[in-house]
C-alpha cells in the first residue's frame, strides 16, 4: 500500500493469504483429476495413457466451481483492501476486522464446497465476500467525489 500507514502489515498479510490460496488451488485441482482419472482434454487422457475424458465428476467440477468464485470475488477484493486504505485511512482495528472477515468468507465458502456441501453455508460466505467488495468500492468513490 502506497504511504506509512500503520494498517500496511496487517492488509499485507491478509492480501497474501489470499493470493496463496489462489496460488495451492490449480494445485488441488489437478491432483483431484489425476487421483479420479477425470481429465478434459485429450491430450491430458493420452500423456497419462489412462483414465478417460470426463466433465460430470461432481467432487472436482465442485473444486473447479469454488475456485473461479474465489478468482472472481478475490482479485477486486486485493484492489479495492488498497484503496480503501489509502483514501479512507480508517483505523488500522476497522482494516484488520475487513481483511479477517473477507478471508474468512473465502475459507468457509472454499471449505462448504469441498466438505460441509450445504448451499445455505456457501451462499452466505459467498454474500458476505460480495458484500464486502461492494462497501470497499462505495465508500472509496465516495472518498474520491
């Protein structure tokens, strides 16, 4: 974050736990398709020379699912953690409580998908990561106008 401000280790942290979680997924991913031979292209089922070309296995495809929500909600959310600091400056509490609920939301979404699977659990963490990308992006323009 751009500047002194005492809230930058704690955003940090949060921001890299984030982005270490996006990093270990494709990780899991794959080692779900190769432990149930399930792959999508071909060339993936020939260079393995076993299993079969599949799109209906439920635990990967449910993997796969849980990842493109954690791309689509946590890459604004590294953006907009940044600028809210920087135009905002709340107090360095009111930033850590952010950060831990937003990385909150996203192990407990990640985590419903994989082993609790009960869609009330998951639509609330995924509400709550959307809630709070959209008050970060609301109360940054309103800084800035």
């Amino acid at each position: 974050m751009v500047g002194d401000y005492e809230g930058n280790g704690d955003v940090t942290w949060y921001s890299l736990v984030v982005v270490l979680k996006l990093a270990v997924l494709p990780l899991l991913i794959g080692l779900y398709r190769m432990r149930r031979s399930s792959y999508l292209t071909s060339i993936d089922r020939r260079a393995i020379r076993r299993g079969r070309m599949r799109f209906d296995d439920f635990d990967t495809e449910s993997l796969l699912r849980g990842y493109w929500n954690d791309v689509m909600l946590s890459l604004p959310f590294l953006f907009l953690i940044q600028w809210y600091g920087h135009l905002i400056r709340p107090p360095p509490s009111d930033l850590l409580f952010i950060c831990r609920m937003f990385v909150a939301s996203r192990i407990v979404h990640f985590t419903s998908y994989i082993v609790l699977r009960v869609q009330i659990i998951r639509g609330v963490s995924w509400l709550s990561g959307i809630a709070i990308n959209i008050h970060l992006g609301c109360q940054s323009l309103a800084q800035l106008s």
